[in-house]
C-alpha cells in the first residue's frame, strides 16, 4: 500500500509539487494536531516534559531511524505537544555522537535542549555465548586505532551536521542531568515520560542508584521504548531477539524488573511494528530535496546503514543478528517483487558474499556501493523502529484523535498489561494503525523540515540520489579528525 494512497492524485509524495508545503492528508494531520494542542492549552493544559535516550550518531551502530524520531520530537515541541527536556545519547562514540545529535537537533529549531552522554551499552556477561562474540567483533572494529579500515566505524556521509565539536560537550552527565531535570518538575508538580530507543544500560543505571531511582520512580509517569519484551508467569522480560536488547541483556532485564516493581506504566513498540508500517521510497530523498541539511544528513545516512546492512546479509559470518537474511532484507525493506528479488539476491550474493570485509579496503567497498546504488538504492524503505516510539508519547487524546492505535487486547497476562504493553505482538499482529502511524511520522518529519529550512532557501530541483561516495565528510581540524578515535573516556574497556 502506498504511504500516500488518500493523496487526491494517488501519489505517494510527502511535498507538493513546488517542495514548498506538505500534501494535503498530511497537513490534515497536522493541523488536527495543533487543534488539540490548542484545546488543551485553553484548559490549561501543559505539555508533557519528555527525556529521550538515543543512540543516533554516524557512527556504524547508529542507525536512521533515531534521527528521524529527532525530528518527529522537534516537531511535536514546535507544536506544544511536549516539552523536550533533555537527551541522552549512548553507545561506543556517545560523545562524538552527543555532538552529532546537538547540531542535528539545533537544525530543526531546538538549539538549547541539554545533550548528555550516557554508557556504552555491552554486556560482558551475556549468557548467549554466539551473541557475546558477535557484540566483541564488532566492537572491536568499533574501536579500532587502524587508519585504513577508518571507514568501517563511520558511515559514508557527506553533510556534516554537528555544531560542536566533541570537546565542547561538557561532562555534565546524564545523571546529574535526569537529577536536576527531576527536581525541577518536582518542585512544579509536574511528571516526565521516558523514550527509550537504544539499549537500557544507560537508563538502569538511574534505577540502580538509590538518589536517582526514588526520583525516577517518584517523577517518571511512563516508559515508551522500542524492543520487545513479553510475560512469563507474572514478570515482564526481555523478548532476546529484539536489537535494542543485544547490547546489555542483562541490563535490559533488570529495568523492566525495576519497571514492574514501581508499577511504572511502560508501552513496547516492537520490530513487528516497525515493519508493518515501513515507509515507501521518496520519503528521505524528498525531505533532503528541500535543501535542508537535516533532512540530507538523514538521507545521506539512511542510505549509508542500508548499504551496510544489506552487505551484511551477503554472508551470515557478517550478521549482528543472525536471523536478518538477504531474503528478509528484500522482503520487508524493498518495494521489488519476489522475481525482482531473487534477481537482486543472485547478483549480490555471487559478487560480493564471499568478500571478506574486515580486510577489505574503502576503494573496494565503495565498488560495492556503487552497485547497490545502482540496483537497490531507489527501492529501499524506510523502517521507522524509533520514530513509532516518539508518536506513541503522546497522550491519549492526540492519538485518539489520530486513530493511531487500535483497542488493546490484553491476551498475553491481563493483569499486567493493564500497565505494561507491547505493540506488535508478532508478525500477524502490529499493533498498530499501520496507515496512521507512519502517516504521522511522514506529516511529522515533513512539518518540522519546512518549518525550519535555512531562510532564503530553495528547494533542490535537481535529483537527489543516494550519495555514497566512499568518503566521510571532510574534517576541517586535527581536533576533529581525531574525534573519530576511541578516547580514555570513550573506550571500549570491558570489551578488550
């Protein structure tokens, strides 16, 4: 189904054909939006005060779809839906990324929300023994002091979008960070709502530490993350195959734990979701095609993961996670048919499965981006695993108003998902109002890329492809050359 089949002409266009405004189903949204912000200012009504915790970056453990979540929260703030408080990025460049995600958030009006940097995310008592050396590999290419594989720990982008350099995030961490945030909506009788869209180590630890956990289990109203948890004999846990919850399993486990003995309300958007709601192509290319370096950044990496991970599935010795294949690649991420697919399948898997890319040089993987531009990039869509998580922060009366999610059937344990739910069950149940949710992340994303176009600004009439050159984008300064390395306070230690 097209992502924009209720447009008048059937087209599945975010922009009207100047690249100027938003088609009209999708500004319809917005406007519902706004008119429900509106009605619940006049009753004064606040908005509610959010903390999310990312891990976007460039890094190659970032991905999208947190970016694009970023924009949907900027625009729900530019909107009076929420008041975004602060942010936590994680991971094993947390700092680099503090800086990427600082400048992105500045672009789309949002210059002054405080960005701290969390933990690395790495479990290094995982007891699935097969997903422990998969995490290691991969760390340690992460981490890696080697020049001439730079490439592989930083995706092929051209647009750079911080606004800082590395060294200019100051270490006010996260937890002095969510302590003073707590103590201001305390002293305001307000309460915060959590969005979680990285791994939970980071976030644990706020409940690990005894100041920090009566403030969370005193002014946090709900948990929203993407994952997968399920019910078992009257406790919640960590569905294993969920991406989020590779990275500190154990972490994982121990929040939603702490979650149910709180009797904190938390909603789970899972992988099933995402899928279901997966958005057709020209969604990022026409966000870059109006000139703002945003919406490029984010096509530019789009393109970078999806080039990544499709290589990835060429060999399952490269796999992070072992049950993501070619064939479910194509699938679920693509708009070919089956023959179309066995075609790109044959191609692929006969020139480049058996490349070895750990030894591989940039020239050689960039001949390999150069066919999947050529044979892939157009077709790929985009899977919005985060951005399903920022929609779902909104209260009830916006997403009634939407219709963005069906009457909950509590089939799994009814007591506790009187509180605690997952969205997207399994691949047969989403969960959600597939069509209105990925309508409102696209309306979302689109309102909040024209409402914050550099003045003077034209939209870019020329073809936006997928820019996979190889080449990371030119770093002006030793300083930040060197911010790609793995610094004292940046490494990897459990790991090594």
């Amino acid at each position: 189904m097209s992502t924009g089949s209720t447009n008048p002409n059937g087209s599945n266009r975010i922009l009207t054909d100047d690249g100027k405004a938003l088609q009209p189903n999708y500004q319809s949204i917005i406007d519902k939006l706004r008119n429900v912000s509106q009605k619940r200012s006049a009753k004064g009504i606040s908005p509610d005060w959010v903390i999310w915790h990312t891990d976007a970056g460039d890094d190659k453990m970032s991905d999208h779809d947190d970016l694009v979540a970023g924009m949907n929260i900027a625009s729900l703030a530019t909107l009076g839906i929420v008041d975004l408080k602060g942010i936590t990025t994680t991971g094993l460049h947390r700092k680099h990324n503090a800086s990427i995600v600082k400048g992105f958030m500045k672009s789309f009006g949002l210059p002054d929300v405080p960005v701290w940097y969390g933990t690395e995310e790495f479990d290094p008592n995982d007891h699935d023994k097969d997903r422990l050396e998969r995490t290691r590999k991969r760390a340690d290419t992460m981490t890696s002091k080697d020049p001439n594989t730079k490439w592989q720990r930083f995706h092929q982008i051209d647009t750079d979008i911080r606004s800082t350099k590395k060294s200019d995030i100051k270490p006010n961490d996260y937890i002095t960070g969510f302590s003073q945030i707590c103590d201001e909506a305390k002293g305001e009788e307000r309460k915060i709502k959590m969005a979680i869209t990285t791994g939970h180590q980071t976030v644990n630890s706020l409940l690990s530490n005894p100041e920090t956990a009566t403030k969370f289990t005193g002014q946090v109203e709900k948990v929203v993350f993407q994952g997968g948890m399920h019910f078992d004999n009257g406790k919640i846990l960590p569905a294993e195959d969920a991406r989020n919850n590779f990275y500190n399993i154990s972490a994982c486990r121990e929040f939603l734990g702490k979650l149910q003995a709180s009797n904190i309300p938390t909603d789970c958007y899972t992988k099933n979701a995402a899928t279901a709601c997966a958005i057709e192509p020209p969604f990022l290319s026409e966000l870059a095609r109006t000139g703002h370096p945003g919406g490029r950044f984010v096509h530019e990496l789009a393109s970078s993961v999806d080039a990544t991970q499709f290589f990835d599935t060429l060999n399952e010795d490269r796999l992070f996670s072992k049950n993501f294949t070619t064939d479910l690649f194509l699938k679920f991420k693509t708009t070919l048919d089956p023959e179309e697919a066995a075609e790109k399948k044959n191609f692929f898997v006969n020139k480049w499965g058996h490349q070895d890319k750990s030894t591989m040089t940039k020239e050689e993987y960039t001949h390999y981006l150069s066919d999947y531009n050529e044979h892939l990039g157009d077709s790929v869509k985009a899977v919005p695993y985060d951005p399903e998580v920022i929609v779902g922060l909104m209260d009830e009366e916006y997403l009634n108003e939407l219709g963005i999610l069906p009457e909950y059937n509590k089939d799994q344990d009814p007591e506790l998902e009187d509180k605690f739910k997952v969205y997207g069950k399994s691949r047969t149940d989403c969960g959600v109002n597939t069509r209105n949710m990925k309508d409102t992340i696209i309306a979302l994303a689109g309102h909040i890329t024209l409402a914050t176009k550099p003045e003077g600004s034209e939209p870019i009439t020329t073809g936006i492809r997928r820019r996979l050159t190889g080449e990371q984008a030119t770093r002006d300064s030793q300083e930040d050359l060197t911010s790609y390395g793995s610094d004292e306070d940046d490494c990897f230690s459990c790991c090594t």
